[in-house]
C-alpha cells in the first residue's frame, strides 16, 4: 500500500479512536444489554473476520480496512446461519405448545391486546376470575408469540379453566400467530394509539395488527372492545354471530372519585343494572381496565357483588407508591406510550408538594415524534415544577412544548445519570413527588426506592 494510502488509514482510524475514547471519559457511550446469543455472534464476527484477513493477508494496515469494508457481509452471513438452528427450534416449540393446547378441549382462552392498558387489564381479570376458576395468565410482559406458546408449554395444564393471554406485536401477523396458538373464545381489545407507529408504518396498520385478535375469534366468540377510544371504533367490522361488548356503550362508569391511593365510581349495565365500584388502584384510566375486566368477568358468570367485592382486593397494578422521609416515588417505569405519560401526569397532579416528573423520551412513534414530543412537553410545563428527562431525542420538542405551557427553562433539564439525577432531586429541600415514567435507568430507582446511594 503506498505510504500517502496509509496515512490517510491511520489518521482516520486515530481519529475514530480518540473520538471514542472522549465519549467513554463524558459517559456519553451507550452500552447495548448483551445476551448470550449476541455475545456468542459478536465473537464469532470479529474472531472469523479477523482469521480470515490475517490468513490472507500480510500488511495489518490493509487487513484493518478490509475488516471494515466487509465487516457487514460477514455479520449477515454468521447471523444468517446461527439463526438456522434458531428459527428450526422457534417452529419446534410453537408446534408443540399449539399440539398441547388443541389436547386441553375445554379451555376458555381471553386474549388481550392493544397498544396501552393490556397488561393492568390482564391482570385485574385474572384476580376477578381467580375469585371462581381455576386460571392461567401470561406473566409480566410475556406476549410474543414465543413467550406465549413457553407458558403454554410450562405452565398450561388440565386442571386450568381459564387462560388469560396478553398479546403484544410490533408487526402485523404476530397477534393472528399468538392466537393461532392459543385459539381465544373472548377477545379484549382495550386501545389503539400511536405507539411503535415507525415498526408498523402506518396507524393503519396498528389498526389491522391490533383487529387480528377479534378476527381470529369464534363465530360464537365474544369481543370486548373499548369503544371510547376513537381508533377501536374506526377499525371494527361487524363478523357474523361474533357478540359485542362496547365500553362506554354497553357498560359504562358514572361519579367517577379518582383519589392519590383510591378509586371509586358506579359501573353501570344496559340493562339498567349497576354497582358500586371502589379500589386502592390509582389513577383515573383504571376505570376503563376495570370496565374491560369486568365485560370478560360477566361472561364467564361473575355477577356484579362479586366483581365489586374482588375489585377491593386488586393491589400491585399500574402505578407503585412508595413514601420515603420527604418524598414520594410514583413508579410506572413498567413502560411508556402518549396516553400512559398523559394519564400518570393527571395522576401526579393531584399530589401537593414539588410535582417532578423523570422520563425517557418516547421511541418508535415515526414520523410523528416531533408532535408527540412537544405535547408531552406542553403537559409537563402544565403540571410540572421540575422535569428531567433521561435521553437527548427529541428533548429539545419536550423543552419548547413546556416552555410554551409556561414553565422556567432550567426546570427541565436534559441528564442521563442516575447519580447527577439523584443529586439534582436531593438539592430541592421541599417535600417531593417524583414521577417514574418509561424506562429510567435501573440505577437511579435503587437510589430512590433502596437508598443505595452515598453522597
């Protein structure tokens, strides 16, 4: 290789590193989480890349410039080939989980889907049925088709009645997929927003992915749809014999009393019947989860008493309240779409005190994240006194939507670490209520909520 080639190689491979190395001493760089599948296809990338060029080649210099030129080659043919076996298991247990649950006749299967509430919904109708059968759920956020079809196989046994399945999808065909497996008799649909809009390319195609569950269900199947959700209602067809459960149509919520620790309101039927309904669940948009919950529960003959009985008894879903000495931490870190932050920002509101919210901007929203972002950002300036938010995309969306809402701004700042995070807390001498909102940082939820932290 001529001497001017490889200078030009060796300044700009310098100049990569050193840029490197002054991320790492910023704490600027973003470690990925590392499987084991991705550890043992990081290594044989760079081990058989290497090999090769150094059997083939004398001149380092040149080997390190191949290396990168062909360095995705290389990638696509050792993942192409690891997932072979990958994709050859994956078929395996599906076809045997699906073989397990055509064996079980007389299951009922619920499926639960939608873009934001599945989760607390699955989980409040599974308390409510525990309360007469003996029932199965999907735990936390098990809802691929994969997750679904290894609880099948776990976990699914004869002596279950029921099986309460969530089911999530970031591309049209894996809810059909999830019920083909589990071949659901009552489906719940309980909203449709815009969240992984840039996965599925158009809300058109939310709303198609998210219908496949009604879709798969039986003529004599029932579907339960939250019909106070705008979309829900733009994607339903009719399907001959299915039955329909509209929320806000059929059942509907009156005198709602949403509280910091308390909820209580009248859920009331078509037929004129109705009871009184109170839980220790925080947050208005439980209503709704309940109402979903309460259409499956009814179904499957629970009367009114017992499903407002159970709902006393409903703890550990949505929002976690945990008291410290001068603040309280309000944890719904669980996950984070447009509807979720909106909803827990009302909560948050009806606390006294310093309103801190700490978030990470939202992902996958597409070519509407800007939108998204500023409106977000207009209901932090709204409620907020403090807002830190864990991630620099469109940080800047969220800061111009809360300035415009009249908040100061140098009440919202942009700060990743937990340790400066929890510093910037520790300064405000006020009492505090402190919104955990999307996924922040693991670190700084041990400061917060285990006190692992010395100053």
């Amino acid at each position: 290789m001529p001497v001017f080639w490889e200078m030009i190689a060796f300044f700009a491979y310098f100049f990569l590193g050193a840029r490197s190395l002054s991320l790492l001493i910023k704490k600027k760089w973003k470690f990925p989480r590392f499987t084991g599948k991705q550890i043992i296809l990081s290594f044989l990338v760079i081990f058989l890349t290497g090999f090769f060029f150094f059997l083939i080649l004398s001149e380092l210099l040149i080997c390190a410039v191949l290396f990168d030129i062909f360095l995705l080659a290389f990638v696509s043919g050792v993942v192409f080939f690891v997932q072979l076996p990958t994709v050859a298991a994956k078929r395996y247990i599906i076809n045997k989980a699906k073989k397990k649950r055509q064996a079980i006749r007389d299951l009922i299967v619920i499926g639960i889907t939608g873009s934001c509430g599945k989760t607390s919904t699955k989980e409040i109708l599974y308390h409510f049925l525990s309360q007469k059968y003996k029932v199965l759920k999907t735990e936390a956020n098990n809802n691929t088709e994969i997750g679904v079809a290894g609880a099948v196989l776990k976990k699914l046994n004869k002596n279950h009645q029921v099986f309460v399945v969530e089911m999530g999808a970031y591309r049209k065909g894996e809810i059909k997929a999830i019920c083909d497996i589990v071949k659901p008799k009552i489906g719940i649909l309980t909203a449709i927003n815009n969240q992984h809009l840039a996965l599925f390319g158009s809300q058109e195609n939310i709303i198609k992915a998210k219908f496949e569950l009604i879709e798969s269900l039986p003529k004599n199947g029932l579907a339960v749809l939250n019909w106070q959700n705008r979309l829900v209602k733009k994607g339903f067809k009719k399907k001959s014999g299915l039955r329909v459960v509209k929320i806000g149509k059929d059942i509907w919520a009156e005198n709602i009393n949403a509280k910091k620790e308390s909820l209580s309101f009248k859920m009331v039927l078509g037929n004129g019947k109705s009871v009184n309904i109170k839980t220790k669940l925080a947050g208005r948009q439980n209503v709704e989860n309940i109402l979903l919950a309460s259409a499956g529960a009814l179904e499957l003959g629970l009367g009114l008493r017992e499903i407002s009985k159970a709902c006393l008894g409903i703890k550990d879903v949505g929002i976690k309240i945990s008291k410290r000495d001068n603040f309280v931490v309000l944890d719904s870190s669980y996950s984070a779409n447009q509807n979720g932050v909106m909803a827990d920002l009302e909560y948050l509101n009806l606390y006294s005190g310093e309103k801190i919210i700490i978030m990470p901007s939202l992902i996958e929203l597409g070519p509407i994240s800007a939108e998204v972002h500023r409106k977000i950002g207009k209901k932090i300036g709204e409620i907020c006194d403090l807002a830190i938010i864990t991630t620099k995309d469109y940080f800047s969306e969220i800061l111009k939507g809360a300035v415009g809402s009249g908040m100061e701004k140098e009440n919202i700042s942009y700060i990743s670490d937990p340790g400066e995070i929890f510093k910037t807390i520790n300064a405000i001498k006020k009492q505090k209520i402190i919104l955990l909102e999307g996924r922040v940082p693991a670190k700084l939820k041990d400061y917060l909520l285990k006190k692992e932290y010395n100053n």
